[in-house]
C-alpha cells in the first residue's frame, strides 16, 4: 500500500465507522480555484552541471499559475455542531520552469485527492448544514508531474507521480434555508505533509489556498 494511503486508512476508518450511525448526510459539489504558496507558487533551483548537455545549467526558476478543479463530498453530522465529511477532489495547474539561455520548459500539474474532513458548525447548525463551519482533515494525494521541453505543442514527455499525504485547514459558509439546496463557500489552505523533502529528489510541496464555490442538498 502506498504511503499517503497507508497513513490515510485509519482516520478514513474512523469516519465510515461513525458515518453510518449518521442521519440525512449532505452531498455537495463545488467549482475551486487554487492560489499556489510558498515554493509551489515559485521555486528557484541553483545553477548545476550536466553531463548531457556539457556545460552548467544556470539557476532556473519554476512557477505555477492559479488552477482550478472540483470536488464532490459527503457530510455526515454527527452531533449539532460536528460532521464528517467525506471528500473527493481532483486539481489542476499549469507553469513553466525558465533559464536564461535555456528553452522554456511547459509545467503541467494534476492531483487527485481522497480525504476525511471534520467540520464543526459553532451555531448548532450541522444537521441543516447551513451557517458558518469549520473544517480540518487529512488527504491521500495522489500527484502528476509533467513537463515539456520546450515543444509549442505542449507535448509533454517526462512525467513524475507521487502519492503523498496532505493537511487542509479552512473556514466556510453554507447560505440558504433549513430544507432545499443550499449555496457554499469555503476557504481552505492545503499542505502536503510528506514526501516533500527536496534535497532528497522529491518535488516541493503542493501548498495551496482553495476557493471553493458550490452547492449542497
């Protein structure tokens, strides 16, 4: 088993197990946009001999612009102000890693994500899901790395995976009546939590802020 999935099982245990004791769950869909952060959103990587070409290849800089995506969850209440929520979400950027003197070359970045989250609703709301929550959990993330050298047809040639384990933490707001559809938004900051260490090879971390817009019966 792969270890973002590994790590994952147990709190995704945890939360079947008190799903099913659950009443009327609340399925939701959203459109997201992504702010990448920190070394995701811009890297600079020191300058370093190739073999290949022959020569040393000068510091290059590695950005991704603002992705989008969606999700699909599930929230079980549990208690007034708590729920579980199930959640299956996939992302996508794209960016280009620059040299002087070196071609451009086209950065393309997917990831599909299985997560448990806890929400707590501090007006006694989670039943209805309606009003401000809460929201923390933890991600199997399971990642695509492509990249394009240079080719204007973005023909992208080499390709990295990874299955990492990821942390959000965020705040949302459900608008509408007791019964019926309800709007959502919801504001949540993402870290990757393992396998992120550079100097071993590993790409940064995936650290994003997520604005998510949808709706939930």
């Amino acid at each position: 088993m792969r270890p973002a999935a590994s790590l994952l099982l147990f709190p995704l245990i945890l939360a079947s197990g008190s799903a099913l004791k659950a009443q009327s769950p609340h399925m939701g869909f959203s459109l997201n946009l992504l702010f990448p952060t920190g070394d995701f959103a811009s890297k600079t990587y020191p300058p370093y001999f190739s073999p290949s070409a022959g020569y040393v290849i000068p510091a290059q800089k590695e950005t991704y612009d603002v992705g989008a995506g969606g999700s699909f969850t599930v929230s079980f209440p549990m208690e007034r102000s708590l729920a579980i929520r199930l959640n299956l979400s996939g992302t996508g950027e794209s960016g280009t890693n620059r040299a002087p003197g070196e071609a451009t070359i086209n950065l393309r970045h997917s990831m599909f994500s299985v997560g448990g989250d806890l929400q707590i609703f501090p007006q006694g709301t989670a039943f209805r899901h309606r009003g401000l929550y809460f929201v923390a959990g933890l991600s199997a993330d399971f990642e695509q790395f492509d990249r394009s050298f240079g080719d204007p047809q973005f023909d992208y040639t080499d390709t990295t995976r990874k299955s990492r384990l990821g942390g959000s933490l965020g705040i949302g707001h459900s608008f509408g009546y007791d019964a019926g559809m309800r709007f959502t938004m919801e504001a949540t900051f993402h870290k990757t939590l393992t396998g992120n260490d550079v100097n071993a090879g590993n790409p940064p971390s995936t650290d994003f802020v997520k604005l998510g817009f949808g709706f939930v019966f």
